[in-house]
C-alpha cells in the first residue's frame, strides 16, 4: 500500500504526538518537522531524511511517534508512524520509520469522518459553564441538568454527526459524551461541541441531524479521536 502512493524524494512533515501528562491540559501544537522519502523498505517502514532547521540536525529519538504526512504527486496521506531506528549512511543520516496505521488520503483543514453508531449523550451548556469554558477553565457541569440520549453516525478528529429527537439550536454549545474503544479498553470522552447545522430528517419527522464541531478539544484527545478511528477502520479492512 506504501509504495503505491509514496515515492522515494516525496517531502513529509512529522509532528509528535505528545503523550506527556500535560498534554491533554496545554492544548499547544506540536512542533512540524520537515524530511523526505530516501527508500521504502517494505509496505509499512521506510527510511527518510533526518529533519533539518537551517544547518542543524534535529535528533529525532528513537521509539518516538509522529504523524506523518506525505506530499505526493498531486495528494497528501496522512498516517501515524514510530521511529524504529537511525543511523549514518553515506554522509546522509537517516531516521527508520515503521508505520502504525493505515496511510490515508489527507485534505487539510479537514478530516476523515469515520461513519458509526456510537450511543451518546449531550445537552445545552449553561451560561456559566459557557463562561468558565472561555476561561480556560476545567469544565465543571451543574449536576442534575437532564441529558438526551443521541447516536453518533459519523465521527473525525474535527467534530461529529449524530441524530436526536431534541434540537439544538445552530452556533450554540454542547456538552456531548461517548465511549470510544481505547487498548481494548472503553473510554470515556466528554467533550464539548459547537453547532454548525441542523436538519429534520425528512423520513423520521421529530428526529434531527446535527452536525457538531469540537470547541477548544485538546491536541491529546484529538490524536486518540483519530487514532481509534485508524484502528476500527484497519479491523473493517481486515474482515472485508
């Protein structure tokens, strides 16, 4: 699959993925480094170019992770991948990357959205805890506020889709909560999203369709957005 889309001299950009504890709470971007494809090894591993800012090497370590994307003849791909190994050879140094997910078309700004069925649960957030949000604060909710049961029908690392018999209203913010399959193990996310649009389904009167945007989600939680996302999509390939 690799070498299908890739080809030796394609440019990437890596960026870590930041597995520190802070991580979830700093929300910063995480540096981009630059390389190129120098050979492709098998169908998941390739050597590149050790990253460059100006004259300087950058020391990638070994057994990092990084999101990978390649800029091919006329598309991007996009995947996550682990340096396995570097060395000098030939007055070049190189970096061992081993792929640990599916490569994937990427368009950026956008994200692959990843149809499902995942029960969730959401409500309207209040002015306070509107406020608290803008603040930077941790989101604290007011207890015994009523939540509405919805199902997500297709989720990415940028917001989600999901059907319920309440209706909110365009731009506003709400709290949503889910379960997302996570080392094998279920997680929970409770997440906040702001709303883009809304439509009856025109089959099911009563019934809407909201489509959601995160607010202010954290790099962290991204990553394991997309990231099981990857995974339930390399188990569907597999069955198939």
């Amino acid at each position: 699959m690799l070498s299908k889309f890739v080809s030796v001299g394609d440019k990437i950009e890596l960026q870590a993925l930041d597995r520190s504890p802070d991580a979830s709470q700093s929300g910063e971007q995480q540096k981009t480094y630059h390389s190129r494809v120098i050979t492709i090894l098998s169908e998941d591993s390739l050597e590149i170019a050790m990253p460059m800012e100006q004259t300087k090497l950058i020391l990638l370590p070994v057994d990092g992770e990084y999101d990978l994307v390649f800029y091919t003849d006329g598309n991007l791909y996009q995947c996550f991948a682990r340096i396995v190994d570097r060395y000098k050879s030939n007055n070049a140094y190189i970096l061992v990357v081993e792929l640990t997910s599916n490569l994937r078309k990427f368009q950026r700004r956008e994200y692959y959205r990843f149809s499902c069925v995942l029960e969730m649960n959401a409500r309207t957030l209040q002015e306070e805890e509107i406020q608290a949000i803008e603040e930077k604060a941790p989101l604290e909710l007011q207890p015994n506020l009523p939540i509405k049961r919805s199902v997500i029908v297709d989720i990415s690392g940028g917001g989600l889709r999901f059907i319920s018999s309440q209706r909110y209203e365009p731009d506003s913010l709400i709290y949503c909560s889910y379960q997302l399959l996570k080392g094998g193990n279920r997680k929970q996310y409770e997440v906040v999203g702001q709303v883009l649009a809304v439509k009856e389904l025109e089959n099911k009167p009563g019934t809407f369709e909201h489509r959601v945007q995160y607010y202010n989600l954290d790099v962290r939680t991204r990553e394991e957005i997309i990231k099981f996302i990857f995974e339930e999509e390399r188990k569907s390939r597999k069955k198939d």
